[in-house]
C-alpha cells in the first residue's frame, strides 16, 4: 500500500457499488478503465481512486497484500476474497491458482467484475453463491 492513509472502508464500497453494470472485458487494461473491467482491474481502480495502489492482476495483488484473514468469519467490508478461477495463475506462494478477485460489502454480499454473456459486468453477488460456483476459495486478504 503507498502511504498510511486511512481509508473507509464503508466509502471504498459505496464508490464500488457506482459501477455496478459496467461491462467485464477479460484483460480489461486500467486505460480502458472506468469503461470496462476484469475482476482485478475493478480492485485496482476502486482502491486506487482513495491512494490505495495495488498491482494490476489477481496473484500479485494476493502476493503484495500482507495481511490475511484467516476465516471467512473474520470478514470485513472492503476485504478481498481471491478464487482459483478457470483461468488460474499459479506461484510458489499460491500453488493452487488465483484466478479471480471479488471485494466484501458486508451482509454476506460481495461485488465483483465478472461472467460470461449478458450476465458480464461489474455485479453485487451472495458471497457463498460466488464461492461455490466452481471458484473455492484461497486466500483472504485485509487491504485496510
């Protein structure tokens, strides 16, 4: 994270949720930003917009962030859930793959840039609807 900032993390979703409906394009660069987003360029771009720098895909931003949740129970608002996804990357760190990125906003509800069709786009979920559609969880991690 660049500086020691303190960061809402109520205002960090609320921003989040503006873009709600904006279409997901895999690969969606950060000049194509606000315009289209893939699940970790939406991350980036949200937490960005308050100071918070964060690397661009899903692996780094999962090997920068320090702090690790250990239980879903522990959950905050603004923490970041990472998936193994179809298209995982894999390191030594996170062996079994992270392939998407999705950010709590309390009462078991995430947002999230992603699907497939009509359904792509930036989108507020069920937390364990996301999880358990193919995408078990890997790591939990506290950005503020």
């Amino acid at each position: 994270m660049s500086g020691k900032r303190s960061v809402d993390a109520k205002k960090i979703t609320d921003f989040a949720k503006k873009f709600v409906g904006v279409p997901y394009k895999y690969g969606a660069t950060m000049k194509e930003a606000p315009k289209f987003f893939d699940c970790s360029s939406f991350v980036k771009y949200v937490f960005g917009h308050f100071g918070v720098e964060l690397p661009r895909s899903t692996i780094e931003q999962a090997e920068f962030l320090k702090k690790t949740v250990k239980t879903k129970r522990g959950l905050k608002i603004g923490d970041l859930l990472y998936l193994h996804g179809t298209r995982g990357y894999y390191t030594k760190k996170f062996p079994q793959g992270i392939g998407h990125v999705v950010m709590y906003i309390g009462n078991g509800k995430v947002i999230h840039a992603g699907g497939s069709g009509r359904k792509a786009g930036v989108k507020i979920g069920i937390l364990f609807k996301v999880i358990k559609k193919g995408k078990p969880l890997v790591v939990i991690k506290r950005v503020i």
